[in-house]
C-alpha cells in the first residue's frame, strides 16, 4: 500500500509542482529568502520533486550547499532527475516498510552512512522517523542558515502507518502542523544564531491582506515563547490545477473553495 501511494502521490504531485513553477512561486520564494543575506547552508524539509531546490539553486549563491530530504523514494528520483544530480544508492530506498499484525506499517532505516554531495544532496528520510545517520551528516556540515518546508503534502496512506497512530494525526492539516513543529525543533538544534525558517503554505482567503493578519496571528501565537521573531509574512495569489489534476488543497467546505488561493510564505529569524 505504501508503495503504490508513494508512486502515485509523486505523479500527481508533478501536476502541481509544474503548474506552481509556472507562475514563478518556487522563484519568488527562492529569491525572498536570497535577499536576507548569508545563505549558504540550507536544509529543505519535504523537498518533494526538486522543484523548491532547483529555485534555491538558481538564486542563491554559486557554491552554497542544499540539503533535500523527503520520505517518498518517488519523489526523490525525480529531483534526481530535474536537478541532474548524482546520489549514492545509500542516500536512496533507505525505509523499510514492515506491514504489522494490527494492520499499520512500521519503517525503519537499512543501515548505512550518509554521504554528502557537492551543491545540491538528496537524502530518502523521514522527518517523524528517527534518523541517526542524517543527523551524523548535519553534524559534519554545521549550523544551518535556513530551512525551508514548502507546500507540505502527505500521500494517501499515511494515516496507515503506526507514526499517524502515534501522533493521532486524523487529517491532512494534522500533519502539516506536526510537520511544522519537528521543524521548528531542527531550527532550534540547527539554525545559527540569525538563520532563517521559511515555512509556505496554501490557504484560501478573501484577499491577501486578510491572509497575510490571519496566518501572522496563527503563527505569531504559535512562536510564542520561542527563541523566534516572525518577520514577514506575504501572500502570493495563484492557481491551483484543474479538478481532477494533480493533488487538491482545497477544504470540504463549499464556501471555503470558492475563495481565492494563496501561498503565504512566512519568514521566520532565530534570536
């Protein structure tokens, strides 16, 4: 079931991914962050197709180091392959999905040492999995300047996996907030004094001005007691496949998918 999920969360995820290039969000956002300043280490968290990577690429410095890690297998080939970027196999297919009695996978590692890559490096990790190796090779690389988690998305049969069990994650917003606390938690063991969270995500509003209050509330009140300063939050309009392509984002609520989309990209400093 997992596999079959992974395959087709990555081929619908290009419909998106190639409809959100096109209207130049990856760029935008690659160039917001490009302008803070002294990025040169970057840890992508979700990097799905490569699509954010290959933005990075483009407006960061020549020679700056980009890590992508995603828990689909699918997903990572294909930034592969959009990246044209070697990756030993210890990098690749490193989840073991064992199906357990009561009817939820559990995925562990195959053993193995991380190796990392000149410019752009593709790891096959799972954020909510422990991983040891992974943190051996950020442990080799240093302290961080961002992290990005943009348009975070999970595949079909995750709420099949003793992890959704676990942290009761009973919907796809669940785990975007779960997503974003461990990310949180790698800002505070990674990031540098000054570095950068970049979170981006999809909501719809009335206007861009309603959600750029609306999510800087949210998010103000979730750094709260923080050792972080939510320093702009901007609302970029687009368009989102058409129905039946791709992966949808839109709410159960009639009302709610009449709205207007926007991706909201928060920038967030460590103190």
């Amino acid at each position: 079931m997992l596999a079959v999920a992974h395959r087709q969360y990555a081929a619908m995820w290009a419909t998106n991914a190639d409809r959100y290039k096109a209207q130049g969000l990856y760029a935008a956002q690659a160039q917001e962050l490009a302008t803070k300043g002294g990025i040169g280490r970057v840890l992508d968290i979700g990097c799905g197709r490569g699509h954010g990577l290959e933005a990075l690429r483009m407006a960061l410095p020549h020679g700056a180091l980009l890590i992508g890690i995603d828990e689909n297998s699918d997903c990572i080939s294909a930034a592969l392959t959009l990246l044209d970027a070697a990756s030993p196999p210890h990098n690749r297919d490193r989840m073991k999905d064992e199906l357990l009695k009561n009817g939820l996978y559990r995925s562990t590692y195959r053993p193995g040492e991380l190796e990392l890559q000149d410019g752009v490096t593709l790891i096959h990790s799972d954020l909510l999995v422990k991983d040891q190796p992974l943190q051996t090779l950020l442990d080799s690389v240093g302290q961080l300047d961002a992290i990005t988690l943009w348009f975070a998305g999970v595949h079909k049969a995750r709420s099949a996996t003793e992890l959704a069990k676990h942290f009761e994650v009973e919907g796809d917003a669940d785990h975007r907030e779960l997503v974003e606390d461990f990310t949180l938690q790698i800002g505070h063991e990674r990031l540098r004094s000054g570095g950068w969270l970049q979170l981006v995500i999809r909501a719809g509003f009335q206007d861009a001005g309603m959600a750029q209050s609306e999510m800087g509330r949210i998010y103000g009140d979730w750094l709260q007691g923080q050792p972080f300063v939510l320093k702009t939050v901007t609302a970029r309009p687009y368009d989102e496949p058409q129905q039946g392509q791709g992966i949808s984002v839109k709410s159960l609520a009639a009302e709610v998918n009449q709205l207007p989309n926007f991706a909201i990209s928060l920038l967030i400093q460590k103190v």
